[in-house]
C-alpha cells in the first residue's frame, strides 16, 4: 500500500508530535479535531516541534481541519484522541457512518485505522468497528517524547490481518522508528512495565522518602529521566487513568496515591500547566529540568524516611518492573526476552549498559 498522506484524528500533544514525525521524513499530513480552539494555535505548535529538531515547517503539507469525513479517503488513519473507551467507540461509529454516507461502502476498505492508545486493549476497541475493519484496525502506540524515542509498539488484535501488521510495521520504519509486535492485553508491555515503576516510586514517596532523592537515585542508576519528571511530561490526568485502567484489569498490581489524586484534582497536570510534582518555567514538552516543588508533603511522613539505602531504593523501582516484565513474558504478551530489554531501551530510556532488565539481579 502506498501512503500518499496520513490523516490524524486529534491535535493534542500527541498528535501533534504524530503529526512531526510523518513531516519529518516527507510525509503530508492531515490532522482533524473537532475543538476550535485546539486548531487554533496548532499550526504553531507543529512548527515549534519541528523547530526543536532543527527542521523547516512548510505549512503546505499540513491541512488543518474540523471536518471527520476529510479523513476520508486516505491510506492511513492514526486516532490519537482521550484514553476514553465510550469516546473512542463514538469516533469510530462516527467515521464508519460518514464513509457509508460519502462513499456508499460498508466499510472503509481503503484505509487503515491505528490507535496511539496506551492501555485499552485493541478488543474493546474493536467492538466498535465492522468486521472489514477489525481485520485492517491495530494499536500504534508512540511514546513520549515522539522526537527522541524510536520504538513504536504495535498491538495485534484477535482479528487484525497479518498484511496490516506487516504495513504497520513497514510505515514504523519509513517513519524511522523500530517497532515490536505484542500480543493484546490492558496496557499491552511498555506501559505494564512503566506502571510498576511509576508506582513503585509512588510507595517510596509516601513512605516518607524524598522525591529529590528517588529521581537522583534513578538517574545515577542510569534512567533519561526520574520517575516523577516521566509522569509529570505524560501528564498526571492520564497517569491516573492510565492507572485506573490498569487496576479494573490487575486489581492486586496498583497503588491507590493519594498525593496523585490530589495533584490531579487541584489541575496541577504536570508540564502542560506549569505545575507537577516540579514547577516549570515553560510548557513546551520535554524542555528544561523542572524544580521539585517544597509544597508538596506527604502528610504520613513530614521528614525523610532514611531507612532506605540507595540499593534498596534500587531493588524496588526496577525489581518491581523485572518482576512485571516476566510476567508480561509468561501471560504471552511478547515471546521473546530480548524484546522486551529492548523495548525499555527505546521507549523508556532504560539503560542499555545494564543489558536489560530481564537479565538483571537484585
């Protein structure tokens, strides 16, 4: 199949990126969200991105729109919008009923749907979508930031066809990503993984050990990025559903915080609002170091818990994702090892001198 553009249902943060990434190597794009308001400063926000990576926007091969059917037509589709089970069924509804109004088809057989969604498994998805489209529907998942993680994680559903996992993974690499294939399944591998970490940080947390040190301990071990800063640029909203998502699915696996849902009920979202776990001078994603902020307290333990050592702190963030890690193994989401060290090298800027988690001893 030949792509001549790649339409993008939703112009938030992610798709954004999504947007940058198919620029980035010649590809033009069309890039729909029904918000006004969010269309209004998107031409900005792409060219701001691809300034970031010192490449040249040309606004000619972008068309920016609030119409769904525009997405009509195209090769590929990439769906980005909330990790909202009811509002993504609605998109779908929505897009197969306008093809049948434009194009007299019962399905869009012209095009492939992928979904950017982080946890939801492609079979809820796909309830949604006739058959036709079920065989053509796969997830598509990006990770933060788009510009300087290169894994894609491909998701194959129950019914997806083997020629749609093969064009996914063949539009992955002209997009210069690597990609991996993973079995379906709530949070498929990374975000599995991810969620074990981020939580067990959390415990630390509120056990009383500073947020300053667990992010020095991180980095020192070798991580991009501590695992406060990581939630703070996902953004705290969707840390906490991912999370809740999560928990309907492994229940004995999370961690209710209540310092997150706090944050997220007082809106301090993380970098979109300036204010996270850490301030931030800008609200550009992924840009300059944040400070942690001293207002925040964990009320169970107002001065720091100095019964950890480093290597404890240590055994229990990463022992805690090998642990997730060969579970993901062993419910067959992926089949090889590799895979999987791999994967947390990529995507989530685990350190490659370590030679993996699941060959790691704690």
């Amino acid at each position: 199949m030949e792509i001549d553009r790649v339409g993008i249902i939703g112009a938030g943060m992610m798709g954004v990126a999504i947007a940058a990434a198919n620029l980035r190597v010649g590809l033009r794009v069309l890039l729909y969200d029904k918000s006004s308001e969010v269309l209004s400063n998107v031409s900005k926000r792409i060219a701001d991105e691809l300034k970031v990576q010192e490449i040249q926007y040309d606004p000619q091969l972008v068309e920016i729109t609030d119409r769904l059917e525009s997405v009509i037509g195209l090769s590929v589709i990439i769906e980005t919008i909330p990790e909202k089970l009811r509002i993504k069924h609605k998109l779908y509804y929505d897009l197969q009923r306008l093809i049948k109004i434009q194009t007299g088809l019962s399905a869009g057989l012209s095009a492939l749907l992928l979904s950017n969604t982080s946890t939801i498994s492609i079979a809820s998805l796909a309830k949604s979508l006739s058959f036709d489209w079920r065989l053509r529907f796969c997830g598509f998942h990006f990770f933060h930031p788009i510009r300087s993680r290169s894994l894609v994680e491909i998701v194959e559903g129950q019914e997806t066809s083997r020629e749609t996992i093969e064009f996914a993974r063949s539009y992955a690499k002209r997009l210069g990503k690597q990609s991996i294939v993973v079995k379906d399944g709530v949070g498929f591998l990374v975000n599995r993984i991810l969620n074990a970490y981020l939580i067990s940080a959390l415990r630390l947390f509120e056990f009383g050990v500073s947020m300053e040190r667990i992010e020095r301990v991180a980095i020192e071990f070798g991580m991009k990025m501590g695992p406060f800063r990581i939630m703070d640029e996902i953004g705290l909203d969707v840390v906490l559903h991912a999370g809740w998502v999560l928990w309907k699915a492994f229940p004995d696996k999370t961690f209710n915080s209540e310092i997150l849902v706090n944050l997220v009920e007082s809106r301090r979202l993380g970098r979109k609002t300036g204010r996270g776990f850490m301030i931030y001078n800008s609200t550009t994603q992924w840009e300059g170091e944040g400070i942690p902020d001293n207002e925040i307290i964990v009320t169970k333990n107002k001065s720091e818990n100095k019964n950890f050592t480093d290597d404890q702190i240590i055994k229990i963030l990463f022992g805690n994702m090998q642990e997730e890690a060969l579970r993901c193994f062993e419910d067959g989401i992926i089949t090889n090892l590799t895979d999987i060290d791999t994967a947390l090298v990529l995507a989530l800027g685990f350190p490659q001198s370590k030679g993996g988690i699941t060959q790691m001893r704690f």
